[in-house]
C-alpha cells in the first residue's frame, strides 16, 4: 500500500515575504498555497498512491474563508475521481472543516473524528481524531482507537509530540508512547519542519508544510510518500512548493573595493539557486563599511541577472569585537549609557511611542522585552553607519 | 609600538627595498620625513606597512602588478612594548600569512596586541592623515555645530561625520515614523492594511457571513412561497368569479331559449346537414323535370332525320369494283394516277425512242463498227472506267520509264572520275600540336632581355656588395616603421621638451625675480619678524638696561624702530603678504614645473641616445653609413627588396629560356617520327610546313572523296528505277489487251483505245436511254388496257346501256365513285341519328328515376315533423332554427358546467352568490396584479439571494490582497525594527558623547587649545565650552574678547581646529593604551610657511609621545622640518 502524507497546507495564508514586491514573483505566488495543494493532488494522482493522507491544518485560522473549503472538496474530489480517497483530521486552524456546521465534504473523503474514529480502506484501519479547540493541552492518544487486528493499523495525529520551539504547544504526545500504542505507521502534522522517527516496525512521519510562508519555515515545501509492505514501513520525502527559503552568510569584511563586494555578492547568491523553484533569500553580511541599505542596494543589483534568486531580507553587521582590544570610545559610552536608568526610560518611551502607533498584528515586533535587543543593534547600527560615512 | 625600518621585498614596483626610520637621539622628537617624488611610491610603501600590520586584503591587488599577488611580501623591523625589536614578514598567504625574519609563522595576537585591538580601518582612521582628510574633516566637523563631545570624539577616532550620521538615522526613523506625520512609512503603510483589511473582510467567506448569506437564501425563498401561494389562491378566486359569472349568464341565457323553441314543430332534431340536404332534394327534383321534357323533344327530332337518310343497294357492288380498280399499278405506281395522262404520253415516248436508235447507229460508224450488234459493242459503265484506267497506266507507265532513262544517263554523264582515298593524319596532329605549343621562342628572349634590363636598373644606386645585404637577411618593414615613428616621435617630443623647458626657466627667473621684488617690499614683513625684531628689542634693551649708554640706547632706539616699523609694516601688510605668499607660490610651483620639464627633457634625451643605437644597426643592415636619418631606411630598404626580386625574375627567366630548347627539340624529334611513315619527307623542304599544310587540306580532301561515293550510289539507283519503269509499262499493257479481248473493235492497241474512248463512252449512255424509254412505253401501253376493262363492268353494275361503252373509261369511273360516296354520306347521318335518340331515351328514363328517389328522401327527412302544411324549404328552415336554439341552450349547459370545472366549490358559491356584480372582475385582477408583484419581488430577492449564495463560493480569490497585507506587514516589521534601532542609536550616541565631552574636557580639551593656539596664534587667543540646554559648544576666542562658534569659522580654521583635535586625540591615545605610529600625507602643501612651521611643530609634540611619520614631496617643507625640528630625519623614498 502506497501513501501520501501531508499536514499543515494552512490554505489561504499568504507567503510572508518582502521578496514579493517583485511584481513578476509576486504574481507568480499570489496562488501558492493553493497551487501547491494542487500540485499535491496531481502528485498522488500521478503516483496512483492508495490513500491520500492529511493530518490537520489544512485552513487557517487567520485567513477564514469558506471559499477555500470549497477548493479543498474540489481538489479531494478530483482525487476521489482519479481513484485516490483522502483521509483528513482537523487541526488547531481547521474550524471551517465543522461538519455540522458546513456539511459533508464528498465521497471518498473520509474526516475522523470522535463520533467516527476508524475507517478502513483495503486491508488498512486508518484512526484519527480531530477535536474542535485551537489549544489543547493533553495528548489525544489516549482517546485513540486501539489496533485492529489482521489490519494495517496508521493514525493521524496533530501534536507537537514532545514539544517544537516555535510551535504553540498542541496536544502535546510522548514520542516514546505514541510509537508504543501499536500502529504501523504515524502521520503526524503541526509541526512545519519535516522529520521521519523509526522504532523498529514502527514509523512516525511528520511530513512538513508544503509551501512554506516565511523564513522561519524554510525547512518545508516537503510531502513524504509512505510504501508499506511486508517489511517496515518505507518513506521518502518529495520536494513540493512554488517559493523556498535560504540563509545567506557573507563577511565582506575583508573586501577592499566594490567590485569585490559585489563579486561575493553574486558568487554567494548564486549558491542559493534551485533550478525550477524561486528562492527568497535572507542576507546576513559582516561588514564595518557597508550598511544594510548599502548592501541591499547592491544585492539587488546583483540578483536582477540570477534567475529565480529574490531578496527576502538583508542584515550587515559589524566584525564582532575582538576580546581585549581597545574599544572605540562612542561605543563604550555608549554602552555605559545604556545601563543608566534615565536612559532606559526615555528608550522605553520611544519604542512604546512606536508600539502604539503599529497595526495591532505586528505591535509586539517592539516588545519592551526586546529593548536590549534593539539597545545591541543601535550601537551597530551607530558604529557601521559612522564607518560607512566615512569610508563614502 | 615603533617603525624601524620598513622592507618592501616583493611589493608594487620595490624588489629588496628598504626604507629605514633612524631612532631619534635622545630627548629629540620622534620625527621621520620620508621624501620623494610624486609616484615615487609613498602610497605603495603606506599600503604595504598596513597589509604588514593587519594583513592583505582579498581579491584582485592594487600593488601585484610586478609580482604575482602570491609571490607579494613586505616586512618591517618593528619595536614592540614589552616585546623589545622585531622583524615580521608578511606575504598574502589567507593563513599564517606573519611570519618571523626565518619565515616562521608568527602568532598574530603579538601583533594585534601591540595594535591594541585595532582593526585596519581604525587604525588608518586614527593614525593616518592626508591633505584631503585634512580639509574634509574641517568642513565635516562644522556639522557638529560645535558640540564638544562630537568634536572630541572626531578628534579620537578620526571619524568626521557623526553629525551626519545622527542626523541620517534619525531622518531614517522620522521618514517610518513621526508624531502626528502625514506622510510616513508607517502611516501610509497602515491606512493601506486598513483599506486591505476591509476589502478582504468584504470579500472573505467566513462562516457567519455564509450563515448570513444562507438565512437570506432560506427566507427569501420561504418568503417567494409565501407569495406563489397567495398568488395561486387569487388566480383561484378570479377563476371562481369567472366561472360563476359564466354560470350566470348561461342560465339567464337558457331561460330565453326555452321560451323561444316553444313556437316551433315539435320533432327530433334534424340531421346535421338536413337544410342542405332538403334544399339540394328539391333543386333536384327540378332539374330531373326539366331534364325530362327536354330529352323527349329531342327524340322527335331525331326520328325524322332517319326517315330522310335511307339505304342505297348499289353502293356496296360499286365499292368492290372501285376498290380492285383502285389496287392495279403500273411499275409500281397506282394506275388510277397515271390513266388520265398515259394516252398523250405514249405517243411522244415513242418519237423519243426512235431518234435514240439513229444516235446509237452514227456511233457504230464512228467506231468503224456499221454492222456490229450495239450491244457487243456497248459496254457497261464500270468496264468503260476499267478500260479507261487501264490505258493511262498504259501511258503513265511509258512515260515514267522514258524519264528515268533520261536521269540515269545524265547522273553517268556528270559522275566524272574517281580522287585518291585520304590518310589517317591523328596521330600526325598531335605530335604537330606538341611541337607547335613549345615553337615559340621569342617571346622567351623578350621576358629574359626584360628581366636583365630590369636588374640592372633597379641597383644602380646600390653598392656593389648588395647582394651580400640581402643574404644577410633586411629588417621587417614594420620594425623600420616602427623605428621610425618612435624616432619621429621622440625628436617631437624632444624639440617640445626643450622649447616647455626654456619657457619654465624663463617663468622661473621671473617668479624668482617677482619673490625679489615682494620680500624687498617693506610691508611684505610676516609674524615671524615682527618676533624677531620683537625678541631682538628685547634683547637690545637688556643690553640697554644694563649697560645704560648711548651706544646702548641708539642700539636700543634702532631695535625699537626696527620692531615699530616691522609691527607696522606687519600691520598695514596684509596684501604685501598676500602678494609675498602668491609669489612665494608661484616660485614654488615654478619650480616644480621648471624641474617637471627639465626631468621630462632629461628623460627624452635618454630615450634619444638608447634609440640611437638600433637606428646605427638598422643603416648598416640597409648598407647605409651610421648616423644616417632613419627617414631614408625605408627607401633603402624598399629599393633593396626590389634589387632582390629583380635579381630572382632574371634567374627564373633563364631557367624557362633553356627549359624551351629542350622541350622544342623533344617535340621536333617526335614530329619527323610521326610523318615519315605517312610520306613527308623533311628533304622535301620545311617538314613542318609540309605537315600543317596537309592537315590544313585535310578535311577539303575528306570531303572530296565522300562525295564521289555519294555520285556512285546515285547513278545505281536510277539504273534501278529505270527497270522498275519498263516492267510497270508491260504490266500495264497486259491488263488492257485482257480487257479489249471481247471487243469488235478493229485497234485494240492503247493508243487505238485512247482514240476510241469518247464514242464508246457516247454509245454507252445512248445505249442505256434507249433501253429505258423502251420499258416505259411498254408499261404505259398494258395500263390502258385495263382501264378500258373496269369502265366496261361499272358501266353493267350502274345498270347504264352498253352502248355508251365505247365512252371514256375515266368518266365512267368517276360516275361509279360519286354514287358510292353518296351512299356513304347518308348512312353516316342516319347512324348517328339513332346513335343520339338511343342516349337521349337512356338520359329520359334515368332522370324520371331520380326524380323519383328525390321525391321519396325529402318525405324521410321530414319524417317525424310537424309543420306539414308548409313548403319543404320552409319546412325545413324553421326545423333548423328550431335546432339551432336547441343547440345554443345545449352549449349554454355546457359552457355553465365547464366553467365550474377545476374550480373551488366553496369560492365558486360565494362567487355566485354574489352575481351579477359588475365591478367584480376589475377588483380581481387588480387584487391578482398586487399579489403577482409581490410574488415576482419576492422571486427576485430569492434568485439574488441564491445568487450570492453562489457566488460567494465561486468568487475569485483575493489572494493578491492577503498577500500584498502579508508584505506590508513584514515591510512594517520591518522599518519599525530599524526605526526603532535608528531613534535608540541616536539617543544612545547623543548620551554617549555627552559622557566623552564630560570625561575628556580635562585634559584633551587642554591638548586641542594649546594645538589649536600653535596653529592659530595670534588670530586666536584660546577656545572655551559653553553649556547650553542642548549639549556642551566648543567656541573660539578672539584676540579681542570675542568668541565664535565653531560653524562659523572660517574653512581653513576649522581645518587647523581638525588638526588640533586629531593631534590632541593621538596624544590621549599615546597616554592610555600606548602610542602607535602616526602618518601624515602631506598634509601641509596647501599651507603657508607660517603654518607648515606650525605643523611641523605639532609633529614634534606627536614625535615627542610616539612615531611621528611625514611623507611629503616637497622640498622646501624638508627644508622647513630641519629648521623646525630638531633632530628630525630625513629619509629618500628608495628607487
């Protein structure tokens, strides 16, 4: 029996991306999450996988709209049509998949729930629950239907599992149990980065946000195909999405003129380059002369001639200091300064004067938490922005 | 730390260069001015001693162009605190790139330890200086508006633009974000996402808009069944009142006829179509009447017309004897047609035939035949033409062979006599062509005498061993040109050189003279003298103070004058000064220029003399004498190639003259071979002449004997015709004797037949009439009898006398034929007659018949009927109208009952009970028309409410939307995150510099006034700090009291104020982490002396804490530093 797994497809949410103010990029990627899903539907198709599996999130809670509900059916149908039924369980962002409140989703699509936790397909039980608040604090697996025996048992779960930074906690599972409660196979969803764990028979697949919307989820734009046969379950991860994530790290520090900088510029780039995908790349740069205006400037100056190549975000930092050496005496003071309790006031001050003027979805960006943060990057930004005035 | 000596080994143009910084003698300053040139390679050795201290930058080198970037290293002899003297290496390795003397990696922390951390860029900021930082810096640091911190802190660092930089980050965070700002980043960007936030919230599906979507849909369609129900229940109630309005009027309909039908016959109703039946009976029983009475009177008439045409008896016995008449022909033709004229015929055949046998007897006498039978002699036409065909192939056959007995002796006649067979002459021609193609020998001579006359005039201006150049090989054209062009250049450039030299040492001399003039000039006195005859007044009146006499006190009154006039002088002398100054430049700048031009002059002479040499061996090489112009090697050169090539066409030009004669003699050898066998004979004369003129005669004999061939051909074929002629002629005469065997003819030759032809041909057509005419007079004779023979037996059957049968038969005939037709006539009559009284009797009985059926059907339709007394049409209209209205209240019925059908009982009553009511209907279908428009309003917002529902799943993503809030928001994250840096940098700075102008106002602010003051003096008298609410202000104090604030000094002020913080900043460093060295790049070539003295002074206090390091091109600064300081070395950049 072949499998496709997926979770976290968040339909409706935007990429999160300066990268597309690039008017051609941002017209190609208006549609991503759905063009990915499609793509998806069109790989289990092609792939003529016995079940297509969805382990929760497949909306989003912040982009509520039953138009998408109705591009999911359309899509599932189509599946459905092509001979591939669709197993789905609803995640922490998936209200509008409510049956009472929305109505069934078709043939062959078969949403698990508490009222109907099992469904069998072929010689396989598919188990999952699906449960309707967004925060859930206590695993699910207790809950879970035992094995069937004589089947292939596979359940789809939502969870953090043991907890992932920068993943709300959500029906938190010991890894340790949920490979202990006699399934074949786990398709796991929530968290966006793709992981695969093995415990002898046993497998758990986690299999990623296929479009990823930010930086923070470059790890994504993955599905994970599943053959279970007579021995252990096998896996193998596909690469899916329309617009992928890299890190670039550049010290320009010992660049002399220009011309090298851009040279570094271009050859650093090019390695972000995937061949028939787009790329947002987040620039780090070390450099005492050029500021992150400066650097932008000339990245994307360099990246009109690499295709596919965009600018998600550019950072220059200064050359860290060397222990022991003679500090300059602005940033010292500085420094000094910034532990005086006058001066912290009146910088708390400025940032909330800021706070509150930002929309309310970005407002905590300026967090009073985050003062020494900003405290650290001013003196940067004061020292480099000196240099490269007069390096200009 | 300290530079000793500095080793450019591998670096720019130096290879093993050296340039060494003596240790000063004790007490004295550390002072090093490194002369040279300008390009002599100051910048490179700099660059070299920071890529030594801090290592070599990446990517492509400025300096790697005599040596590889690999292969660069520098290295330095360096004195280290608490490390003692050092030597270093340095090479571009990326790692371990310090080495020791030995080339053994050296830690890099000794370095940056002794650096005190610096990086490269710190270091060059804080301890190197230019002219150009110099100026900038001064303009900079006037955007600090005198603030101490930030002028201290740029004097520190070396770092001019703090001011700027506050100002572009805070301009950074103003443009993002600012109070009550209309057009920022931030506001702009936020009324964007609210305007995004609508339209999407407008746009989005959520769940309780698609409830609200769906309650709409479901009420309005509850709503549209509401009012299709009501609706339907008032078409109901109109329908009912229709129905019962009908019923109404119905039965007061049937209430009428009732009463009318009561005055009518009683009866069942008539058939349907009664009256037209009733109305057609008695049309028809008229018809058959009138029918009747007019059939019978025809009949009478009818009878007497066969009472007038009765039978004739004799007409039938008539008819046969006409009809066998009418049977007989004569040669095929009825004889009835030809009787009336064959009597008046016969006679005039008769003459014809006996004039026919006279012409017939005249022919036979022309034939000499008198008593023959005609018809022996007669022949048929086909065997006249055979006779004729066959004389004149008789006479076509002899004429044919006598004129091919003609031809042939004439062909023999003009055949003449026979010419010789020609010769095979190919292989002859060849062998001639060969000879012919290698016969030409003059032209050989001509282009060998060419060649020679040639040679010998193209080196009649070379010596005599011009051969001997050529085979030494000549120089390539393009290193004469080359030669020449740089010697042409070169001379130019000299001439210039010399002509731009002697124009500097004029401008020189003058500037040298103009300097004369202005230091002659009283007022042209400078500070400097008014010191010295200020100090020298002091002195003298020391002198004067204590030895108190009159030499003293004139000496005295002498150095007081001296020092009023130079302090007046000083004073009234500002543009002496000026004019001192330019001129003082203006020898300055001469001179450079003069030694400029002299170097370039000295140069282009060096460049002469190296050239010499390869002009001298290029004129031997052209067999010239040395020293001559390089303008005559190319004419030299190119006679001497064309000496050559002369000399190299002659020689080829032998060559072909002898390859000739050998090929000329080989041709003629084969020639003679050729044609002896063929009968030439070079005895016989010119062997070649002989061979061209017989193959020139070669073809006219070929064709010659071709066509005594072709005669002979002819002659045999013509002897041949004449034959075939002569046997044709016989055969022709056989076939005619065959034809003539029968003929009594007395001359049966061909020529005798000729003559015979047009008398036969006569006979045989008189012949062929005559038997014709013969047959027809026959005929015509036999006809005439049997006319004679029918006459007789009509004339017995029409019962005539027989005396009359010697009349004419015709008129008889005729007679027979008239009775007979009319006989006939009137048996047609009678016929035709008894034919119509028959139909006429037939047509009577049928019409009394029907009229008689008539009359029965018109009794059965009214059977059963009242009205009896009346006429039949009558009868039946009123039966009809009588139906009529029993049919109109039948309908009424049902009209009444179908009215009530599919209608409400209980709405039909009331609607009924309300009858007769005029303004019923109009109050219905008003009341319909209110209900049907609620009903299609309510339809309406149903299918539109429908319609959203729709819709709303089908409408178009806004994608675009969410996506364009999505960059909006990271962009905000964004700018608020640098914003926010950007405002808590400047605070933290503007904080920060306070605390430096706090912390170093002690003693660095003494540093820069007492710098400051050195340079300044006695323009200014000192700088001061004013608090104010902003900040700390650095201010200048005036000889007369008055302070100015730094913004407003002048730009060469500020400049000197610049320096005085950059060289009270090195000494605070030299205090505290310890001094490193300092290097200054000319700073002082745009100064005055007054100032450079200045300068250099203040390069001896730096010299005094540390390394003071001065490159400078300028000689008279040198000149000025040993003036100035003292001990201060000297070195020369290397070569």
């Amino acid at each position: 029996m072949r499998l496709l797994v997926s979770a976290d497809i968040h339909l409706g949410s935007p990429i999160r991306s300066v990268a597309l103010r690039n008017p051609e990029l941002g017209d190609r990627l208006k549609q991503a999450g759905r063009d990915t899903f499609v793509e998806i539907v069109d790989l289990a198709i092609a792939e003529q996988v016995d079940v297509f599996l969805l382990a929760g999130d497949i909306f989003d809670n912040g982009y509520p709209d039953l138009k998408s509900r109705a591009f999911l059916i359309t899509q599932l149908a189509r599946a459905s049509e092509a001979g591939v039924p669709t197993v789905l369980i609803r995640g922490n962002h998936d209200a509008l998949l409510d049956h009472n409140a929305h109505g069934d989703l078709g043939a062959n699509i078969h949403l698990l729930d508490k009222g109907a936790p099992t469904v069998d397909i072929g010689d396989a039980a598919f188990h999952g629950l699906s449960f309707d608040t967004a925060h859930v604090s206590k695993s699910f697996l207790p809950d879970y239907p035992g094995p069937v025996p004589g089947k292939r048992n596979i359940g789809l779960m939502h969870t953090s599992l043991d907890g992932a930074p920068g993943h709300d906690p959500y029906a938190p599972c010991a890894e340790g149990d949920l490979m202990a409660h006699g399934f074949d196979l786990w398709c796991l969803g929530h968290i966006h980065a793709p992981f695969e764990r093995v415990d002898g028979p046993v497998l758990a697949v986690m299999p990623g946000i296929p479009q990823p919307r930010h930086f923070g989820e470059r790890q994504g734009g993955t599905v994970t195909l599943v053959s279970l046969g007579d021995g252990a379950p096998e896996f193998e991860r596909r690469a899916v999405g329309r617009l992928g994530f890299s890190e670039c790290s550049l010290d320009l520090s010992a660049c002399s003129d220009q011309q090298e900088v851009l040279r570094n510029l271009r050859d650093g780039l090019l390695t972000a380059q995937v061949p028939g995908r787009d790329v947002a790349v987040r620039l780090h740069v070390t450099s005492d002369r050029h500021g992150t205006e400066f650097v932008t400037e000339l990245a994307s100056e360099v990246l009109d001639s690499i295709d596919g190549v965009f600018l998600d975000k550019v950072k220059s930092v200064p050359t860290p200091h060397q222990p022991g050496a003679e500090t300059d005496d602005l940033v010292r003071l500085m420094r000094e300064e910034l532990v005086e309790e006058g001066f912290r006031q009146a910088a708390l001050q400025q940032l909330e004067e800021l706070r509150f003027s930002m929309p309310s979805e970005i407002a905590d960006e300026l967090h009073e938490d985050s003062l020494d943060a900003f405290l650290e990057e001013a003196i940067a930004e004061v020292s480099l922005a000196l240099h490269a005035r007069t390096s200009q | 730390m300290r530079l000793n000596r500095l080793d450019l080994i591998r670096y720019g143009r130096f290879k093993d260069a050296h340039i060494a910084f003596p240790m000063p003698a004790e007490g004295m300053p550390d002072v090093t001015i490194l002369f040279g040139r300008n390009e002599a390679g100051k910048s490179t050795a700099f660059n070299g001693f920071l890529e030594l201290l801090f290592g070599f930058k990446g990517g492509a080198h400025p300096y790697a162009f005599r040596f590889d970037r690999s292969d660069l290293v520098v290295g330095a002899e360096l004195d280290l605190p608490e490390r003692g003297t050092m030597v270093f290496r340095r090479n571009s390795k990326r790692t371990q790139s310090l080495l020791d003397a030995n080339d053994r990696p050296i830690n890099e922390a000794i370095l940056s330890g002794a650096l005190h951390g610096l990086t490269r860029d710190s270091y060059e900021e804080r301890f190197s200086l230019n002219e150009k930082g110099l100026r900038e810096g001064g303009e900079r640091i006037a955007g600090a508006q005198g603030d101490l911190g930030q002028l201290l802190h740029a004097g520190l660092s070396g770092l001019t633009g703090m001011a700027q930089t506050l100002d572009s980050l805070a301009e950074r965070a103003d443009r993002f974000y600012k109070k009550r700002g209309r057009g920022t980043v931030l506001k702009t960007g936020s009324d964007r996402l609210k305007e995004i936030g609508r339209e999407l919230r407008a746009d989005r599906l959520t769940t309780e808009r698609e409830r609200k979507l769906r309650h709409d849909r479901d009420r309005t369609l509850a709503d549209f069944e509401t009012a299709g129900a009501e609706l339907r229940q008032a078409y109901q109630r109109q329908a009912a009142s229709k129905a019962a309005e009908i019923w109404y009027d119905r039965t007061e309909e049937m209430g009428q006829l009732t009463e009318a039908l009561a005055n009518f016959p009683h009866g069942p109703n008539l058939a349907p179509d009664a009256a037209e039946r009733v109305a057609g009976l008695v049309e028809k029983i008229a018809a058959q009447s009138i029918r009747i009475t007019e059939a019978e009177e025809e009949i009478v008439k009818l009878d007497q017309i066969i009472e007038d045409h009765p039978i004739d008896n004799l007409a039938q016995p008539l008819t046969t004897e006409l009809d066998r008449l009418d049977q007989l022909t004569i040669a095929g033709a009825p004889l009835m047609g030809r009787a009336s004229t064959a009597r008046a015929d016969l006679d005039r055949r008769r003459e014809d035939r006996d004039k026919l046998r006279q012409q017939i007897d005249k022919a036979l006498v022309l034939l000499d035949v008198p008593d023959a039978p005609v018809s022996t002699v007669a022949l048929e036409a086909n065997d006249l033409e055979d006779l004729a065909t066959a004389v004149q192939e008789c006479l076509t056959a002899s004429l044919s062979a006598d004129a091919a007995k003609e031809a042939a002796e004439v062909a023999l006649a003009q055949h003449g006599k026979a010419p010789s067979e020609p010769q095979d002459l190919a292989a002859l021609r060849v062998t001639f062509d060969n000879w012919k193609a290698v016969a030409d020998m003059p032209s050989f001579e001509v282009t060998h005498g060419q060649a020679l006359a040639r040679l010998t005039k193209v080196t009649a201006g070379l010596p005599q061993y011009w051969t001997d150049l050529v085979a030494a090989g000549l120089p390539a054209q393009e290193t004469l040109d080359e030669v020449s062009r740089d010697w042409a250049t070169l001379t130019a450039d000299l001439a210039s050189a010399r002509k731009d030299l002697e124009a500097r040492a004029v401008e020189l001399v003058e500037a040298q003279a103009d300097l004369t003039t202005q230091e002659a000039a009283p007022d042209a006195v400078d500070i400097v003298k008014t010191e010295e005859t200020r100090r020298q007044r002091e002195i003298v009146w020391q002198q004067h103070r204590g030895d108190l006499t009159a030499e003293t006190a004139e000496q005295f009154e002498a150095a007081m004058y001296a020092d009023d006039s130079a302090r007046a002088h000083y004073l009234t002398g500002a543009e002496a000064r000026q004019r001192l100054l330019a001129a003082q430049g203006k020898v300055r700048s001469t001179e450079v220029r003069h030694q400029t031009a002299k170097t370039r002059h000295d140069d282009l002479i060096a460049q002469h003399d190296r050239l010499s040499e390869p002009c001298s061996r290029l004129a031997l090489a052209l067999g010239l004498k040395e020293g001559t112009p390089t303008s005559a090697f190319n004419a030299r050169q190119q006679a001497l190639t064309s000496a050559a090539e002369a000399a190299a066409d002659l020689s080829n030009a032998e060559k072909a003259l002898k390859d000739r004669l050998v090929q000329q003699k080989g041709a003629r050898d084969a020639l003679t071979a050729a044609a002896r066998p063929l009968g030439y004979d070079p005895a016989q004369g010119d062997l070649p002449t002989q061979i061209q003129r017989a193959l020139t005669l070669e073809d006219n004999d070929r064709n010659a004997w071709a066509k005594w061939q072709d005669g002979e051909k002819t002659i045999a074929e013509l002897d041949n015709k004449v034959e075939q002629a002569r046997d044709d002629f016989e055969t022709a005469l056989k076939k005619l004797e065959l034809l003539t065997a029968t003929l009594p003819l007395p001359d049966c030759s061909h020529e005798g037949i000729r003559a015979a032809l047009p008398h036969l041909r006569s006979l045989q057509q008189l012949y062929e009439e005559y038997k014709k005419l013969s047959v027809r007079i026959g005929a015509l004779e036999q006809a005439l009898a049997v006319l004679a023979d029918s006459a007789e037996r009509l004339t017995r059957v029409l019962g005539e006398p027989e005396n009359e049968a010697g009349a004419d038969p015709i008129h008889i005939i005729d007679r027979a034929r008239s009775r007979q037709t009319l006989a006939t006539r009137a048996d047609e009559k009678r016929a035709e007659a008894i034919l119509q009284r028959d139909r006429l009797d037939r047509s009577r009985r049928r019409a009394e018949t029907e009229r008689q059926d008539a009359n029965a059907d018109l009794e059965a339709s009214f059977e059963g009927q009242g009205g009896q007394n009346l006429m039949p049409r009558d009868r039946v209209e009123k039966l009809v109208e009588r139906d009529r209205l029993r049919t109109e209240k039948a309908t009424a019925e049902r009209d009444r009952q179908k009215a009530c059908e599919g209608i409400d009982a209980d709405l039909f009553a009331e609607e009924l009970d309300r009858m007769p009511d005029a303004t019923r209907a109009t109050e219905l279908e008003q009341a319909l028309q209110d209900v049907q428009l609620t009903r299609d309003s309510a339809r309406d917002a149903q299918r539109e409410a429908d319609r959203l529902y729709r819709e709303a799943f089908q409408a178009a993503d806004r994608s675009d939307l969410a996506t364009e809030q999505a960059i909006l928001l990271e962009e905000l994250r964004s700018g608020a995150r640098q914003a926010a840096v950007a405002r808590l940098g400047v605070l933290a700075a503007r904080g920060a510099l306070r605390r430096l102008a706090a912390e170093r106002r002690g003693s660095m602010l003494r540093d820069v006034e007492q710098a400051f003051l050195t340079m300044t003096t006695p323009a200014w008298t000192g700088v001061d700090v004013w608090t104010q609410t902003e900040g700390e202000r650095l201010v200048g104090i005036q000889p007369d009291g008055n302070t100015v604030p730094v913004e407003e000094m002048s730009t060469g002020t500020m400049g000197q104020l610049y320096f005085a913080l950059r060289l009270a900043g090195n000494r605070s460093f030299a205090r505290e982490p310890g001094p490193l060295p300092m290097v200054l790049d000319d700073i002082m070539e745009t100064f005055d002396d007054v100032r450079a003295r200045a300068a250099l002074q203040l390069c001896a206090e730096i010299g005094a804490t540390g390394q003071a390091i001065l490159f400078t091109h300028h000689a008279h600064l040198v000149e000025l530093a040993k003036d100035c300081i003292e001990g201060v070395a000297i070195v020369n950049m290397p070569d």
